[in-house]
C-alpha cells in the first residue's frame, strides 16, 4: 500500500435521491471530499509504520514512539498524522528523522481531536444552510433549505416563513467543513531540504494507558512454602489500538505536572492471559523498567495480562500479631478492658533463589488448600514497590481462634510541669486466649512515645525501633496466657 495518499474531492450529487442520503452516511462520503487545505496534506496512516514502542508508567501516563515511512518534496510539507492517541498531550510531540536520508526542520503542529459526529457536524453548520428532506407515505421526497440557528438543547431551523425546533426527516450538508475530521490527528507542517523518502518517528506522551501488578500466592500443605506467579495487567483506554508493539512497563514514582483531563468512559473486554517467557528487568535511573519478550497488541477498550513472574517454593513465615493502643501511655485511663484485633500475617523475603526480582507495587492474593485439597482464597493485601532483599509483610484477615484484650492497670506521675519535662510510668497488662487445639505463638507490638524504659515485664521484650517494643507470647492450647509489663517515661 502506497504511503502517500493525497485526498481527492468527490462530485457532488445533483439528484434528490442522493442528497436525501441520512446524515450519518451522506457526512462519511463528503468526508473525503476534503477542502483545500486537506488536499495540500500527505496522508500518513499506520499502514507505513515501521515500529512502534509502548512505554507505560503508574499514575496514567505512557510514552508513544511511532515510526513511519514517508516521502517528502522539497519544500513545505503538510503531513496528516493519523491513529495518534485520543489521550495525546501535543506539547510533548517530538518528531525525529532516523534514517538520516532527509533534512527536514518542523514549523507547525496542529492536533485536530475534533471528530466528524452528526453533532458535531450540524454545530459547525450554525448560521449556514443545510438541505431538510422529507419522504411522505408514497415514497415522494421533498427538499427544502433551512439555516441552523442553534443546536444548545435541539436543533433549531429557520426556514423562510417560520421556525421549527423539530426536524421531521433528515438533514443533508454540501460539505464538511476542514476542521472535522474521523479520527483525531496531528497535522505537521515542515520544510525538508530535498525531495526523498525515509522514516520519521514521531514521540509524544498520551494518558489512557496504565499497568499494574497482580499477584497469586498458593501455599503449600507443608505451611512453609508458596508458589508466588505474578501478572501484568494492562488497560488501553486512550481511544487507538497499538499493534506489534514492543512494551515497556516502568515501576516507580515519576513526577509529573498535574493537569485536569477528562476521562472516556470505561468498557473493557478481557483477553486472554499470555503465556511465558517472562519480562525482563533492568534499572532506569530511580525506577525499574521491565520489558515483554515479544511484541503485543493493546486494543482500544481492553484489559490484557501478560505473565510477570513465576517463583515456586518461596519461604514465608505466617504470624499471629496484636498492636496496642499508642495513646493509652500518655494519660491515665479508666475504660478497662479494651478488645483487640489479632491480625493473621504473611512473610517473606525478596531474596535471590527464590525471587530476587523488584517487585512492582500490587495486590497479593493468597489461596490455601483445605482437606480436600480445593485451594480456598484467605485474604489478599497490597505491597509498594519492593526492591531485592526487602521484607513482604501481607495482612490476610483476623484470627476467628485467637483473642486479645488490653487494658491500663497502673498511672502514676514523677515529675515535671510541662510537656518537655514531664516523667511517668504505666502499667498494662495483654489477655490472650487460644481455642485452636495447639498451642500458638502471638507478637504483641506496643508503640511507646517519648523516652522509655522498661521497668517490670513478666517476660522480655525486644526494642525493634526507638519507640517499638515487642513480644513473642506462647499460647497453650485451648488455654490463655497474660503479659504483663511496666514503663517509665520522659518527655
């Protein structure tokens, strides 16, 4: 297929019968009897595409590399871009020659997102005339001319004696105006030193594209274990399909200038996940890029997933924790026996040998096995994005068996008159009950505030942070222990 395709004019019709076409036909045929300017324009579309690279970031941002064959002539040059994201934002368009063949410098870009609509056609016809066609019961037609006063809430017509805010049949245009056009396009107008044909690849950033990571975690029978696969899912929301093109996923932050940009609506079809290989990984400055082995297809509308990773036997550690309450240090209380949450936790370590891979930021969803051997979902829990070596903590629910309750059975203050001087202790004691039918083990986490002590505890505790003490309380089963524990404080 050539890629130079200059837009021709039509005849128009003369008979009634092809002026009474319907809006919607009559405007796709007059499309293509473009005006002056549109005749000047060389017509680039994505039958002369070279390649094209997909770059998608978090926060609803992706960068578009296309690249196209085109000949130009010596001189000004009108090309008509087309297939350019609906999302594009223009003044971030970068346009490039790669094969070195053509000399050529950009005076002019325009981006037309006015698309040729019957709504939009009739709203560009205001104050002109337009054909009303009417057919009655015979089949007769009936042309009359009108002109267009307003289209705000309805059309409204004046004809020349009376006005109608109705139109009975149809409406018939001499022509579409130049600014509309059937899909959105950036028009470049540039000078080239010579005639000669090469590729020229045109860069812009565009929203409506996104990615994020989806895990699943199947844990084995042996309680120490999971099989962790991860996938990318990917969503195309920016009004154009890519095709064959090489995608690039990049986790991490990147700052960007807020803008207020309208959203299309959403209305996705699934496809189907891809199979492995896996992507690759790399550093890209503060972020992580990852790239898909081969070249995919993002459709408008659609969702898609491709495999991300897929690590068997990974270590974790399930834990049983309980947190206090931080303000109960700082006054003395009276509420009495306060009931606490005993969270149901999940850990493991991004470690080489079993995943070793930054881990972009997503949901993790954890399946077990019952005595049936049917895996049965437990809870799910969202990570940030997590560097090698770094530790996964997943919150999966709260323990149904396991109970806790905390109350303050000692305040007394030591000294001091203001917030910079004041010193005090506080006594509280953790009730923790079992009726699981084996013993358990519970980490009990308490923030302590200020400068802190311990003075009594019935068993030691570890100081994880400057203001994190911790732990590691064994329940017998079907039975209940209590710790308890005694601080000093100074502020």
């Amino acid at each position: 297929m050539p890629t130079e395709h200059a837009f021709r004019p039509l005849q128009r019709p003369r008979s009634r019968t092809a002026c009474g076409l319907s809006l919607t036909a009559l405007s796709l045929i007059l499309f293509s009897s473009a005006g002056t300017a549109m005749d000047q324009e060389q017509r680039i579309d994505d039958s002369s595409q070279q390649a094209l690279a997909v770059t998608i970031y978090n926060d609803d941002l992706a960068l578009i590399k296309d690249q196209r064959k085109v000949t130009l002539e010596p001189g000004e040059n009108r090309l008509a871009w087309r297939t350019v994201s609906v999302r594009i934002r223009p003044e971030t368009a970068l346009l490039k020659e790669t094969t070195g063949q053509l000399a050529l410098s950009l005076l002019e870009q325009n981006f037309d997102f006015d698309l040729l609509t019957p709504a939009s056609l009739l709203k560009k016809y205001v104050g002109r005339t337009v054909q009303v066609i009417r057919a009655n019961d015979a089949g007769e037609r009936t042309v009359e001319t009108a002109t267009v006063l307003a289209v705000n809430d309805g059309v409204v017509l004046r004809y020349d004696d009376r006005i109608e805010t109705a139109v009975v049949g149809h409406l018939a245009f001499p022509d579409v105006p130049e600014n509309l056009r059937d899909q959105p396009t950036l028009v470049l107008h540039l000078e080239s030193a010579q005639a000669g044909t090469g590729n020229l690849e045109l860069s812009y950033l565009t929203g409506g594209l996104s990615w994020k990571a989806d895990y699943v975690a199947d844990l084995a029978p042996d309680g120490q274990t999971m099989d962790l696969n991860g996938w990318v899912t990917l969503t195309n929301d920016s009004g154009i399909a890519y095709r064959k093109a090489q995608v690039q996923l990049v986790a991490g932050e990147v700052n960007q200038v807020q803008e207020i940009m309208p959203m299309p609506p959403m209305a996705r079809a699934m496809a189907l996940p891809a199979a492995a290989p896996m992507p690759e990984e790399e550093s890209l400055a503060e972020y992580h890029l990852y790239t898909l082995p081969r070249p995919t297809d993002i459709l408008h509308q659609q969702t898609k997933q491709v495999a991300l990773l897929s690590a068997p036997r990974v270590p974790f550690v399930k834990e049983l924790i309980v947190r206090g309450q931080p303000y109960a240090y700082q006054t003395q209380t009276g509420d009495g026996w306060t009931k606490l949450p005993v969270a149901s936790t999940l850990k493991f370590v991004n470690r080489d040998g079993s995943l070793g891979i930054p881990l972009p930021k997503g949901v993790i969803r954890v399946y077990s096995k019952d005595s049936r051997g049917n895996a049965q979902f437990i809870g799910e829990d969202a990570i940030d994005h997590t560097p090698k070596n770094e530790t996964v903590v997943l919150k999966l629910g709260e323990s149904f068996d396991v109970t806790a309750r905390h109350k303050q059975t000692g305040f007394k203050k030591l000294g001091g008159s203001t917030a910079y001087d004041y010193a005090y202790e506080a006594a509280f004691e953790l009730e923790l009950k079992n009726a699981k039918p084996e013993p358990v083990t519970v980490k009990a986490l308490e923030t302590i505030p200020g400068d802190w002590e311990m003075v009594k505890e019935s068993q030691p505790h570890t100081k994880e942070a400057f203001n994190l003490a911790s732990w590691h309380v064994e329940i017998p089963a079907e039975g209940s222990t209590t710790l308890s524990w005694r601080t000093r404080i100074r502020h």
